[in-house]
C-alpha cells in the first residue's frame, strides 16, 4: 500500500458531489424501488405467468442487487464522512506547519541581520577572519 497522500480541488470537489447525490435522495429511490418490487412479488396483489416469473427469476436477483447497493452507498457515505475529518486534520495542520516556516523564515532574517551587524562591526574594527 502507497504512503502517497493527495488531496486535489478535484478530489474535494468529487467527495462533495457524491454526498449531494447520496443525501439527494439517491437511496430514498432505491428503498422505494425495493417497496415496489416486493410489492409486485406478492401473489396476492399480482399473480400470473409474468408474475411468477417476476418472481422467481427477476426479483430476487433484483432485490439483492438493490440491498447491495444500499450497502455500497452507506459505506461510500462513510468514507466520505473520514475523508473529509481528515482533510480538516490536515487543513489544521498544514496551518500549524505554514506558522512554523513563516516563524523559522522570521527567525533565519533575524539573525541574518544580526551576522550582517557583526560582520560590518568586524570590518570596521579591521578585525580579520582567519
């Protein structure tokens, strides 16, 4: 497994499309397709040869496929969920490192100045470096 981690715009933006897909009712259509397709496998409300044959060959197949899939969006929904309380992790500490670097950039003029004073002192003194 890669130790490589990358979060694009694109990936944020991807992360975002997939929840508003998700949450905008995506599954509710799923679960009402389900409703209506155990409805129709009830002989008492549709019976026939087309009926049985919904029933025995179609619908169960259908029916899994559609409780899988309503797993599979649950689980996405979820890695969703952690990708985004990680971006927020590292959203805060990408803010922690960029004021360490701005303090150490502060830090390094500082004493840069400070050498450069020392230095023109030396010079002026006719100290030498040997």
């Amino acid at each position: 497994m890669s130790d490589r981690v990358l979060s694009s715009q694109s990936a944020k933006d991807s992360i975002q499309k997939i929840q508003t897909i998700i949450t905008s009712g995506l599954t509710d259509q799923i679960k009402a397709l389900d409703t209506e397709g155990r409805n129709l496998s009830e002989p008492n409300v549709w019976d026939g040869p087309l009926a049985t044959t919904f029933r025995s060959d179609t619908w169960p197949s259908t029916h899994q496929s559609l409780q899988n899939t309503l797993t599979k969006l649950t689980e996405l929904n979820n890695l969703k969920t952690q990708a985004q309380a990680k971006q927020a992790e590292w959203d805060s500490q990408k803010d922690k490192v960029q004021a360490s670097l701005d303090q150490a950039e502060a830090d390094y003029q500082a004493r840069s100045a400070e050498l450069a004073a020392i230095d023109a002192a030396n010079r002026a003194s006719g100290a030498s470096y040997v």
